[in-house]
C-alpha cells in the first residue's frame, strides 16, 4: 500500500534487479533550441511498432506541413506527415540508421513552411474519437519505443483499465528533453493528463519521476495540485533513482504494486503507460490539430563540441544535426541513438532523424572503453540485476548453438534488452546482443 506524504505518493511496489548508473545529465539545465529548417527531410515509411505506411504522394508533388504523405489501413500503425513544405522529390528504399531498408519520401523545402489546409483542432467528444484523433496525428511513443499511441489508448472494455501512468523517470544517462518537457511545458502536460482522465475514465493518474529531479518534480507537484482536480485524480509519485526504472513493466509495479505477466501488456492489469512528452503532445494536438512534424532530442556525448537539447523536424539528416551542434569536437569511436544503456550504436550519419528517436549520442575513444572480453566466471551479477529474472548466460549459451527448444523455455521473449546484464558483467560479455539473437532465432523459427 502506497503512502502519501504532503500529497506526494511513494512507490508501492519494489522490482527486482536493476543497476546504478552515472547520470551524465549534462544539458539538464539547457532550454530546447529550435533548429532551423533543413534544405531537405527524408521521411521513412516505417517510423514505429507495426505495420509499415504506404506513400500516398508521387515525385513531383507539392506538399504542406502537416499534410499525410503516408499511410495505411493496418490497426497498428501510424501516418506520416510532410514536417517541411516543398517538393516530393524522391519516393524509394533507404537504409534506416539502425541497417533496416525502408520506403521513404524525399521532400526539398521551398523556404515557406506553408501549413496545410487539413490542420485543424479535432473535435472528441469520447473514447473513439479520441482513439481516432490520436491515429490522425501520428503520435507514437516518444520515450524511444515507437508503439503507435492510438493502439494503447484503444484498449477493450472488459480489460478494466482503470490507471494511467505517466512516464517522467528517464532513467538513461545523459538524455534530457523530457526532464526538459516537465520544465518548460506544464500547461500542456496538465492539459493532456485531463483530456485522457475525462475522455477514457481512469480513475487514477500517476505522474511517476525519479527523485533525482527536484525542478521537475516541483512543477509536476504544482500540476497534480491543480485545483480543477475536482476528485483528486491526479497524484505525483517519487522513485528512487535506478536503471532501468522508467521500463513500462517496472514502472507499472512500483506505482500499482500490480505485476504484468510474461506476454501480456500493462492493459491487462488495469494500466496505461505514457511516455511524459507524448502526453504533452496529445494535450498540444488537442488544441491546434497539428500532427507529430517535429521532436525534441539531446545532443551530447565527449565528442560533440556544443550538446544541446534541440527541437528537429522528422526526417532532418543526422549529420545537420551535428553540424548545428558545432560538430565534432574530436573523431567519434560511437555514435548512438538512444541513451548508451539501451541505444543503437550507428554506421552512418547519412540517416534522417524518426520519431521514436529522443537522443544523438557521440562518444570519443578516450572516454569510450568497452571491457575486453572474457571467459564467464560464473558470478551471476547478470542475473541478480536482470528485472525479469532471466540467465542471460544460459541464453547466450542456448542462442550460441541455436538451440530453439531451450530458448523457448527460458522465458527470452519477457527480455526489454535493458543492458543491465551486459553492464554488470565483469567479463565484458555481450550480454544483450546475445538476448536479441535469441530473440530473432525464435522469431524466424515461427
């Protein structure tokens, strides 16, 4: 049973495993920039969980901002939009930064960001036409998962979904916007928590942040007092600082103390999980109708001469990115998408910027030193860290020799690939590398 102390909840339930790592939380204090419009955006068609969008426009089209370029009538998916207005200039495959090939559409600006005539603030009046609103928009998880939203919040009745949960730990190190969101969009926070609460009936929300964020926390506190909280709803929840607490399974345990069993979703337990800058993205699209065009993200990391938190249009070449940061400051050994826990290391920066994408990381030698590996001693700190309770060295071991009828008793598909398995091997063993193997073995043997 959770306590309240001054209004503020405190975590109900305790998950297991987990590491301490160093925050790195260097942009922090750094207000989002908005960066000025590329020469030129490339918009893949597959920019989340799912199925992937179609394009519905042709080379030499004319496009605004805001207008669908992209879609399809598979369930789970979500629309892309034109995020600059201009030329179709090229409709085709590339190469996503993560090596996976995708259609995109190629978009040259015409200088203007002329907005399209279809934007427009959509009218919900309940649960369908919410659901509906938030397809139209685009909007996919923001935190890094890129799971269409408008799937999540179209849960069936009888699942008894009676919490929402808003996502404010970012636990990775050095990523900043949604600690950046709490600070500088409030309103819009407030203003989407509402929305979802009257349109979808929780009788409970929970803005769950790490107590490593005091500005954050004191804002959010602020938001969860508002006296338009007619039924105290709403309530700020402190969790201690630990990696990986912002994982949806574990966020769900410590404000519910309800645990989500292996293969199936907080949903089935009575819960919604939202990532902080996507609700603030609903309560914004709520109001002006204008869909997911742009998104903020960190750029640091050793070798980045000037880190910021930026505001990018979809579709912006990495490399632009880099360059509005100063560039580098010295040869990069990594470069990451995501934080370093659970990020895509990158071969090349001729890839343009998603959705689901929240940080540019980029690390110099001197201050990059991966462990050389080793035999495995049998330690077992990778398993006394694991959140799921999993052997990551019998996976390993299982994914190795491709052994499928141990891989599937071994319980890898609950895996999050969080890292903390090859973050606490003092072996310097792949850990996590080895998790998506199996998983993929699995996966292609049906």
């Amino acid at each position: 049973m959770s306590k309240i102390v001054n209004g503020v909840l405190t975590a109900v339930g305790k998950g297991r495993g987990g590491v301490k790592v160093k925050h790195n939380k260097n942009t922090a204090e750094m207000a989002v920039e908005r960066m000025p419009i590329p020469a030129k955006v490339v918009l893949p068609m597959q920019q989340h969980i799912g199925a992937p969008c179609v394009p519905t426009v042709k080379v030499g089209d004319i496009v605004s901002v805001g207008q669908v370029i992209g879609d399809t009538d598979k369930f789970v998916s979500a629309p892309i939009h034109a995020t600059i207005s201009g030329k179709v200039t090229a409709v085709g495959d590339i190469k996503l930064a993560h090596g996976m090939m995708s259609k995109a559409v190629t978009i040259e600006s015409d200088g203007e960001m002329r907005l399209s005539e279809d934007i427009k603030p959509p009218v919900v009046t309940n649960k369908a036409e919410l659901c509906a609103a938030v397809r139209a928009s685009g909007l996919v998880g923001l935190g890094g998962a890129g799971f269409p939203t408008h799937v999540k919040l179209n849960f069936p009745d009888d699942k008894n979904v009676d919490t929402l949960i808003i996502n404010a730990a970012e636990c990775e190190p050095y990523i900043t916007v949604d600690y950046r969101c709490c600070v500088e969009d409030p309103q819009d926070i407030l203003e989407g928590v509402y929305s979802l609460q009257k349109y979808l009936g929780f009788k409970q929300v929970i803005i769950a942040i790490e107590d490593n964020k005091p500005e954050a926390f004191k804002i959010l506190k602020e938001i969860a007092d508002k006296d338009n909280d007619s039924g105290d709803v709403v309530k700020l929840m402190t969790l201690k600082s630990k990696y990986p607490q912002g994982a949806e399974k574990m966020m769900v345990l410590s404000a519910t103390g309800r645990k989500v069993p292996p293969g199936k979703l907080p949903a089935d337990v009575g819960c919604v999980v939202m990532n902080v800058a996507s609700v603030a993205f609903v309560g914004r699209y709520l109001k002006t109708g204008k869909p997911l065009i742009s998104r903020s993200i960190t750029v640091d990391g050793t070798a980045i001469k000037e880190p910021k938190n930026i505001r990018v249009p979809i579709g912006t070449n990495l490399q632009d990115i880099i360059d509005y940061c100063g560039g580098f400051k010295s040869e990069p050994r990594k470069i990451i998408f995501g934080g370093p826990m659970m990020g895509v290391a990158l071969c090349s920066l001729d890839a343009p910027l998603c959705k689901q994408n929240n940080a540019l990381l980029s690390f110099e030698d001197s201050k990059n030193i991966t462990k050389k590996e080793r035999d495995c001693i049998r330690c077992g700190k990778c398993v006394s860290v694991c959140p799921m309770s999993l052997m990551p060295t019998n996976i390993e071991k299982f994914a190795k020799i491709k052994d499928v009828d141990s891989l599937k008793k071994s319980g890898i598909m609950v895996c999050m690939e969080c890292g903390s398995c090859s973050f606490a091997c003092p072996s310097g063993r792949p850990l996590v590398q080895y998790m998506r193997l199996a998983k993929q073995i699995l996966r292609e043997e049906g």
